[in-house]
C-alpha cells in the first residue's frame, strides 16, 4: 500500500488480526481509544478483529509504503468495514 504526502484514511475495522511493516516513510497509526503512534521504517504493527482503526496518515512529506496482511474467515466478502460517520 502506498500513502502520498498529507493523505488519511478513513475509521474502518476489519473481521480479522490485521498485521502491518513500514516499508518506507512515517506512518500514524491508531485503534481504539489508544494513542496514535508515529511508526517508521522498519517498524510493525498489529490491530485485534474488530477493533477501531481510527488514525491511518501519512504525517510526512514523502510517500509512505507499507505491506498489511488481514487474517479473515474464508466466506468474508469485506475485510475493510467502514465505520459510519457520526
């Protein structure tokens, strides 16, 4: 996955573990009422099923890359879930 400079993702959950490694760049990164973390290069993470994936950013100026890997049930048709805006 990719993240150009300034841009975030959206709050969203997924129905399984999900797994993350900074390829290159900086990365937020916050679940639940957790506080964000500033991951970096060669830095991991690892988000339980079902939790609130609320800050996903790239804070830099370069791009950021990252692999993430969501363990999920076979018949699951979504691994990203939205959270409804409120």
């Amino acid at each position: 996955m990719t993240i150009e400079p300034s841009k975030a993702g959206i709050s969203h959950r997924h129905p399984g573990p999900g797994f993350g490694y900074i390829l290159e760049g900086e990365y937020k990164w916050g679940i639940d009422d957790q506080p964000a973390r500033l991951l970096k290069a060669g830095d991991t993470f690892y988000e339980p099923a079902g939790c609130m994936h609320r800050v996903s950013r790239n804070p830099g100026k370069v791009k950021t890359r990252l692999r993430a890997w969501v363990i999920h049930p076979r018949e699951t048709k979504d691994i990203v879930i939205p959270e409804p805006r409120r």
